[in-house]
C-alpha cells in the first residue's frame, strides 16, 4: 500500500488510539446494559452461576464499567482529535485516496471543523460527548441525592446515546463499524427485559411493621398481596405516597417466597429515604407508624 493511502501514516498514532479505545468502549457500554437487566438477574439467580458471579453487585459493577467506558471514551475523543488533525493537513490528492465515503470538490481542502461537523463520525462524536458528558454529571452521588429526578431523566438519555453510537461508525473513515457486534446480544436481553417490566403494575400496600436497624436501616414489612408469586432476591420498585408518589426506586425483596408477607431493608442514603427515617424516629415514641407504599 502507498503510504499517502496508509491510514497509519496519514492519521499517525491516532488511528491506533482511536481503534483501540472503540473496541473498549463497545464493550463497557454492552456490559452496562445487562447490568441494568433486573429481571434476567433475578431469573439468573436459580441457577448455580451466583456462586461464581456476584449477581447482588450489579450496581456496582454498572458504575466500574461506567467510569471504565467514560475513560475510554475520552481516549478515543483525542483520538479523533488527533486524527482530524492530520487528516486535515494532508494534500488534496492524499484525502481522495483516504475514504470512499467522503467526496471532496478538486479544488477545497477540508479543515478541522470540517471533520469535526460536517460528517457523520464528526457531529455524532460531538453529540456523544455532549450527551456522555451530561450523564456523568447528574449520576454524581452529590447531584444525584439533591436532584433524584435530573438524574432519572438524563440517565433515559442512554436510548439517544445508543442510537449515535450505532450512527458514528457509518462514515468509515478509519474502518467499518463494529459497535453493533458487541451491542446486539446485551441490547436483544435488555430490551425482553424491559418488556417484561413493561408487564408490571403498581399496587397501594400498607405497611404493619417497621424497625429501626443500626446504621440508619428501615426494616419496612407491608402486607403481601393475594396470589402474589416472586423469587428469592427479587426486585420491586417502590414509592413513598407521604413523600414524593411518583418517584419509584428499586430494591430487593428481603422476604422469602414462602412467608406471608413481604419486607424490605433499606438503608437511608437517598433525601426521600431521609425523610422515612426521620418520620419513623419521631412517631416510634409514639408507637406508631404507618406509610403507604405503591409497588
């Protein structure tokens, strides 16, 4: 190959970064989106694979490879900077040789911002950054106990970053586009999985007991609904009506399949949860307490 049509020697060492960083990348984002997938954790937990997995920690785990991929997305960002960069102080006759992708008029020499806006990988980079950038600072845990609801909503703008993800390799400039082989098998189980969420309904429980445990935990127990059936470990999304009714959060059934009734220990981390247990060291003097919960 000549080297004036070598994406190495045009593009330099950015071409390496940038290939290397996507492929990373790919894969942190996939794996987030199982992470999130509640309901096949749940169902994975019949099996002898949670001995070897630590299924109970996908929180956690959605965080490290959330900061894994925010790393590498950076990577790859001056990657491409570093690639326009080259691309865009190379002759003429070099970039008609470079893409197939891309036409260039005999007598215009395309500049940085060129790349960086007038293309698909350029204005979807853009985009995916903006919007990587938005969700990193809301997911803060200082954001996100004061403003639980920015939070909510910019973390749904994963449907919008996913989609530019699929979009910004379709230029080929440094290669066809391989998101779609680590995002396809995580995205088929996702999506049955919010299916199969979409089949829930809320119900008004009233809670009948409730303990105050060491380190700020409510032990809430509320009346089990008849011909309710759950797995050991399954989640439930709950809401405080005394509070904020619309605001719903995920927790564990702490209650097992067979008992009578079904139980939550919570740990008050969250301003809502604050709210409960100031409520609930109030009215103990008082030997009562009683909150609505929507399941």
């Amino acid at each position: 190959m000549a080297e004036h049509t070598d994406l190495r020697h045009i593009m330099g060492v950015g071409i390496a970064i940038t290939r290397g960083s996507a492929a990373s990348l790919s894969f942190c984002y996939s794996i987030l989106l199982l992470t999130m997938c509640r309901n096949f954790i749940t169902k994975l937990k019949e099996f002898s694979i949670h001995q070897y997995i630590p299924l109970d920690a996908n929180i956690q785990f959605h965080k490290i490879a959330a900061c894994t991929g925010l790393f590498f997305s950076l990577l790859h960002t001056v990657g491409h900077i570093v690639n326009f960069y080259h691309v865009s102080t190379q002759p003429i006759e070099n970039l008609k040789c470079l893409t197939n992708e891309i036409r260039f008029n005999s007598d215009y020499k395309p500049g940085i911002s060129f790349w960086l806006f007038q293309t698909i990988t350029g204005i979807t980079g853009v985009l995916l950054f903006i919007i990587m950038c938005i969700i990193v600072v809301f997911a803060h845990p200082t954001i996100r106990k004061k403003a639980y609801k920015f939070f909510w909503f910019t973390h749904s703008l994963y449907v919008l970053l996913y989609a530019l993800c699929l979009i910004h390799g379709l230029a080929r400039l440094t290669g066809p586009p391989r998101f779609w082989m680590f995002f396809i098998g995580p995205g088929i189980i996702f999506t049955l999985d919010k299916v199969v969420s979409l089949r829930t309904r809320y119900i008004p429980l009233d809670v009948f007991e409730t303990d105050l445990l060491p380190s700020d935990v409510i032990k809430i127990k509320f009346y089990r609904p008849p011909n309710l059936k759950y797995l050991s470990g399954q989640w439930v999304r709950l809401t405080c009506t005394a509070f904020k009714d619309r605001e719903f959060h995920s927790f564990t059934l702490t209650s097992a399949p067979h008992e009578n009734f079904l139980s939550c220990h919570i740990k008050a981390q969250e301003p809502h949860l604050e709210e409960l247990l100031v409520k609930k060291r109030i009215t103990e003097e008082q030997g009562k307490f009683s909150v609505d919960l929507k399941v």
